[in-house]
C-alpha cells in the first residue's frame, strides 16, 4: 500500500488503533485481536524483540487485574524476556541509548547472534509445531490455525542501516513460508506502525516527515482470497479494478487493517461492515484525512 497512514507519532496510537480499532478506547475490558482469533479456535502468539509487553502496557489498564491474567484474553504464547537481558536491555543506565538496546545504530545480538534469528528461530519451531509438515507421521500431524504477530526493531534507529542485518533472514523466512504451502491458506503481512522518526532526515526535512507518517506495508493473501474479494467488489460496486490494486492508491490506516483481521478472524460468518471497513473493499477515493481519522496536524496529505 503505498498510502498506508499511520495515525499518531509513535507505537502506541498506531498498534492501539491496528489491535484495538481504537485509539482512546471508551469502555473498560476492550478486546484485543487476538481474542477474536482465539475466541474461535485460533492459537495466538505475540513476539516482542524489543523488552516490551504490548498487551499489558498498552491494554492492561483497560481490565481489572486478575481479569486480565486468568480470561481467556491473554495470548497462548508470548515471547519477551530473552530480549530483556541486560546484554540487550541494559539494566543500568539509558537501555534507549545510541550504542545499546532497541534504538541501537549499531547492531542488536545476543549470544553472538542477531535478535531477529533468535526471532525466527523461535517463530520456525513454533509454526512447525503448529502445522506439522506432510514427511511427518499420519497421527503427529493436526493443522491448528495461528495468529501470530511479531514486533521487529532493526527499522527503529537514526541511520537507516540496522535495517539491512534483516534481510537474508527475513528471505529466508519468506522462502520457507512459500515452499511449505502456508502461503496458501495463510494472510501474511509486513509493515511498520509508523515510519522512521529518529535521525537528523525526520528531524529537519519534510521529506522526512513525510516518510515517518507513511510507513511500508505489504501483504500477502491466498489465491482463493484475492478472488472472494474481486468477486465481492464486482457484485456490490461500480468499480471494475480489483479492490486490493485500488487501495494501493488510496488513503488507508491501521483502522483499516483492524478490521481485516476482525474479518479473518470470523471468516466466513464476517460482518458486512467489517468487510467494508476492511483493506478487502475498495476505499473511497479521494478520502481525506479526517474522514480516515488522522488529525489535521499528522496528515502527509497537505491540500490548500
């Protein structure tokens, strides 16, 4: 998508409205995506490369506490505290520093090994448990459909260049994703909550400005997907383009990509505005800003 907006400065804002639908939540025990998923058979699992928790510092208030710990709202695989270690996460001193922790210009390793490799690592074992591959025994293989989200750093630094330490393995995972046959009943998708907003481009140029506001976004959907969509597009508007070539043209935000995962989640029994609301219906052309929900003072769209 290459108008992907996000909808405020930082993490918070942006994964409250991907996660949420919601960025100021207005009743208590709001869900979470994952306890749609998990509502309806799904096995949820969240990775945090940075020493964060997602679910506890940017939700957790919205329960009471032993709710929130013992409710079926929790995910069923959480994976953190390897990334909390102090020769990752120093424990004294600045852990947002320029030369150690998530923010690093250098590169993050553990052990002698990238975090993200202990990421895939982590990520291979688990989908292999998951969905067992066809060399395995008849009786070991039971497919459990997943949700997994996982939150990568490398792109949360001033240079530019810890980036590029993701790459083989980042292929790597694509390859083995495509070559077990995942990709053909599995939405993957890959993007930023934001752009960069660290280093002297964000601080002084309006390209900069422009970049933080519109972070990458890319998306992977089963063959079987794409035509369901196209299908639906045809038969209840007037545009003819598929509807996911049409959004890569138009305004979208994390709001919408909310409602694609309410619409996987309950597939095939979605709601009918979910779906419209959802990355798989074509947007309204010529969408402005506040009708997506981006403040005046955040839109890249400037008009006079």
């Amino acid at each position: 998508l290459f108008r992907y907006h996000s909808v405020g400065l930082n993490t918070d804002n942006n994964t409250k409205a991907m996660f949420l639908g919601d960025i100021y939540p207005k009743k208590r025990n709001t869900l979470p995506i994952w306890a749609y998923f998990r509502d309806r058979g799904y096995i949820t699992a969240r990775v945090e490369a940075g020493c964060g928790d997602w679910a506890k510092d940017c939700n957790g208030h919205n329960y009471q506490q032993q709710d929130f710990a013992v409710s079926k709202r929790s995910l069923d695989y959480e994976l953190t505290a390897p990334f909390c270690l102090p020769e990752v996460f120093p424990d004294v001193g600045n852990p947002f520093g320029n030369f150690k922790g998530p923010f690093s210009i250098i590169a993050r390793c553990l052990f002698g090994r990238y975090l993200h490799d202990w990421v895939f690592d982590y990520l291979y074992k688990l989908r292999r448990e998951l969905r067992p591959q066809p060399a395995m025994p008849q009786k070991a293989r039971k497919h459990r459909p997943y949700m997994i989200t996982v939150a990568l750093m490398e792109g949360h630094e001033g240079t530019g260049e810890v980036l590029r330490t993701l790459d083989d393995a980042l292929a790597a995972f694509l390859k083995d994703m495509r070559d077990s046959g995942e990709l053909d009943d599995t939405v993957l998708i890959i993007g930023g909550d934001h752009g960069l907003h660290m280093g002297l481009n964000f601080a002084y140029t309006q390209n900069g400005r422009i970049e933080h506001q519109n972070p990458f976004f890319a998306m992977s959907v089963p063959e079987w997907l794409h035509q369901f969509a196209g299908d639906y597009q045809a038969n209840d508007n007037q545009e003819q383009a598929h509807p996911l070539a049409l959004n890569e043209q138009r305004l979208t935000t994390p709001f919408e990509l909310h409602h694609t995962f309410r619409v996987l989640a309950e597939w095939p029994e979605f709601s009918s505005d979910s779906w419209k609301r959802s990355l798989f219906y074509a947007q309204k052309k010529g969408r402005t800003c506040d009708e997506a929900g981006i403040g005046a003072g955040f839109c890249m769209c400037k008009t006079k």
